[in-house]
C-alpha cells in the first residue's frame, strides 16, 4: 500500500496526521539526544537552522523507509549513522570522535527500541510483522518507537550522562571509540536478529527471539559503558597518584635544595663571623686592599658551592611543580619567566589546580621546543581582579586547536568554576585562566 495515494479526506487526514507525528516525536527524540551531549560541547550560531533541515531530511527518510525500499537492514542503518553524523558535526563545535559517539548512540536507541515495540505489539495483536505492515500499523510502530527512544534516552541522560564517570569516559578517545564501536556492532547484530526473525512462521517464537536480542543488546551495552568509565576512573586515579607521587619527589627536592641553601648561610656567616674582626684590624689599619681581597675570596668560595633557591609562586605545591618545570626548560633552552601571586578565597583542590597547570606546561614545552631557540619562552603573571584571580600564559606562536589536551583542561576549568580561553596575538599564544575566589562570590548572593 503506497503511503502517498489518497482515497478521500479520511486518508488526508491521516496521512497529515501520520507526518505530524513522526515529525513532533522525531524532534523530541532529536533534541533529547542533542541535548544530553551539551555539556561536553559548544553550540553553533546555525544550530537551530540545522536542526529544522536535519529533522526534514529524517523524516524523509522515515517515511521512505515506511514504504519498505530499505526497511530493516544495515545500509538503511548507514544512512541514518552518516545523517547524524553530519547532524552533529554541524550543531556542535565538537571532536569528530564525539560526533561519532552521539551517531552511534541515536542509532542503537533508534533500532533496539523499534525492534522491541514491533515484537510487543506482535505479541499483543496476534499478527505477525510482516503482516503488521502490510495492514499499515507500522507507521504508528514507528511513531510509538521513536517516543520510546526519546523516554530510554532521556532516563539516561538523568542517571549516566550527569555522572562525572561519563566526563571522563569522553574525555578518553580509545575508550570511547571502544565503546562507539561496540554500540554500532550492536546496532547491527539486533538488525540482523530482526531480519532473521520476520522469517520464522512462528509468530511467538519471532517475537521471543527480538525481545531476547534487545534484552542482550541492552545488558551488553550498559556493561560496556559502566566498565568504559570504571576503567577510564581507575586510570585517571591512577594518573593522579603518579601527578602526586611525582608532586611529593619534586617538593622533597625543593625542600632538599632550600636545606643546602641554608647550610650554605649558614657557613657564610660563621666564615664572616671569623674574618670580621681580622677585616675590621684591616680597615683600621688603612689595609683597604687586603680587606677587599679577603672578602673576594669569601664571596667566590660561597659562589662556587652555592644554591640559588627561587620561588616563583607563593602557593607551595604549585611552586614545587613550577620549579620541576623550571629545571625541564632550563634542559630545553626554554626562558622560563614565571611569578604568580595565589590568592586567598580561591578554595579548589590542590590536587585539580597541579593537574591544570601541569597539562598545560607538558603540551606548551614540547611545543616550544621546536621553535627557534631565540623564541623560545614562557611567560606567566597573575592578575588580581574582585571575583576572579586571573592567571595569563605567554609563548610563541603555537596552534593547539585540535590538541585534545586543550578540551579536557577547558572542561576540567569549568567543573569547578572557572574559564580557559586560548588565542593568538599577532606576536604570541596566550592560555588565559579564571579562578573564582569562593568568598567574594558568595558576598554577591547575600
């Protein structure tokens, strides 16, 4: 029966109706799956003109595939995964990896759910798919499926997606290719078991074997991404001890380097002390010149075994992992010019405030170690302001645009508050950080 022929007003009004309901169900579950990812993305100024021609580019293919020339396989399938794809790419200025992921995820949700309510309703009317179709019910299948993805989509937006453990599986590319992969294989197998099925006379036994498949498809999934973001957290942590550990050494080594320092006072001292009164003999004397080679010789056997003990911050462990980087560009023949005063009221964990800064000085030397050794320097001042303490990053000229690093230390910045902006000036880059000072911010609420 073709959707398009009309025998009268009711048929009109039906089909009009039929339109109007793929196309409010397939915008809500659209939105939902959109939206879910808006946290770990930046919207387009198009976005909205693209959602309305991607919505009438599905629903094309929707009612297309109601006129059964692709129903039920893998490039129906495709079509649908590459749609979104692009639907991604141009509603968010995100990563292809996570566009992939999104494609993936709509794809699976899309088809499990179909499947699933075809073989309920098969179940419930007696009447086998294929017959379901020829009797025209699965326009209305599809209406009901996609309401169901929409609801299946939503519930995991408010139980998963908010869950920090899905920052940190996104923020993990093998992982999440591991897991987007796994979702499409999924999306093909429960399409497979369908086709499979719609050729079993056995109506029940059909039925059985998709919601069986679904069910499989389902529990797969949901282990996949919980053991996905039980990994990626055992590895984070594990990241984070080895930032600690070597926090711990470096901060030994400060403290070892401002011990010999103070030795060295010290035996300068003593040293002036027991020459003092033989220099003063001297002056009184008029033996100026003897006096002066005496103290020459105090200050070059100082010089000789001294310790130069900098501190390039006032906040003890981000001036420990300054000073390991301090030494690293000293190796590189990087100028390293650093001076950062650490506000009060700015309450974030150490451990978060070592990781920011840490980031961003392993993927800044690297690169400015390719440049031209007369370039090669990195500038860093702090800039007080009333409810921000503002900390700017200067080296030459470097486009980190597609470095990964640079989204993961934006969400990491903005989890607990604060802003990242990186741009390039005519004559350097520069990493612009905002840290909210907690008690100056709450003065603003009361």
């Amino acid at each position: 029966m073709n959707l398009f022929q009309t025998t009268g007003a009711n048929r009109s009004v039906e089909l009009l109706g039929y339109l109007v309901s793929v196309i409010s169900v397939l915008s809500l579950y659209t939105f939902v799956s959109l939206y879910s990812l808006r946290d770990l993305a930046k919207y387009r100024k198009n976005k909205n003109v693209t959602f309305v021609v991607g919505i009438c580019i599905l629903t094309f293919i929707f009612v297309v595939n109601e006129q059964r020339v692709m129903a039920g396989t893998i490039f129906y399938e495709f079509i649908v995964f590459v749609i979104m794809y692009i639907f991604y790419r141009l509603y968010y200025r995100s990563q292809s990896l996570l566009a992939v992921f999104g494609a993936s995820r709509y794809v699976l949700y899309l088809f499990t759910s179909k499947v699933l309510t075809q073989s309920l309703i098969s179940l419930v009317s007696g009447y086998s798919i294929l017959e379901l179709y020829e009797l025209g019910y699965s326009r209305w299948i599809l209406v009901v499926s996609i309401l169901v993805a929409a609801i299946c989509i939503q519930l995991l937006y408010m139980t998963v997606v908010k869950n920090r453990g899905f920052v940190r599986l996104v923020s993990h590319p093998s992982q999440l290719w591991f897991v987007t992969g796994i979702k499409f294989l999924l999306s093909a197998f429960i399409l497979f078991a369908f086709q499979m099925s719609i050729r079993i006379d056995n109506l029940v036994v059909a039925a059985l074997i998709n919601i069986v498949g679904v069910l499989m498809v389902v529990v797969f999934d949901v282990v996949v991404v919980s053991n996905g973001i039980r990994f990626v957290t055992l590895l984070q942590h594990e990241q984070e001890n080895l930032i600690l550990q070597k926090l711990y050494e470096t901060q030994v080594s400060n403290y070892k380097s401002y011990e010999l320092f103070t030795q060295q006072f010290q035996t300068f001292r003593k040293e002036l002390n027991t020459n003092f009164p033989a220099i003063i003999g001297m002056i009184r004397r008029q033996e100026g010149e003897q006096a002066i080679r005496l103290l020459d010789d105090i200050a070059v056997q100082m010089g000789d075994n001294s310790v130069v003990k900098r501190n390039y911050t006032n906040f003890p462990f981000l001036d420990a992992v300054l000073l390991s980087f301090s030494n690293i560009c000293h190796e590189k023949d990087i100028d390293f010019d650093v001076l950062v005063y650490w506000e009060k009221g700015i309450y974030i964990d150490d451990l978060k405030i070592v990781r920011v800064f840490t980031d961003i000085f392993d993927m800044v030397i690297d690169k400015v170690e390719s440049q031209a050794k007369e370039k090669r320097l990195i500038f860093m001042r702090s800039n007080p302001h009333k409810h921000w303490l503002e900390v700017i990053i200067k080296f030459p000229i470097i486009d980190l645009e597609e470095e990964e690093t640079l989204d993961v230390l934006m969400n990491m910045m903005e989890s607990f508050g604060g802003l990242m902006d990186y741009r390039i000036h005519q004559r350097h880059s520069v990493i612009a950080l905002h840290f909210p000072k907690i008690d100056s911010m709450d003065d603003n609420f009361q």
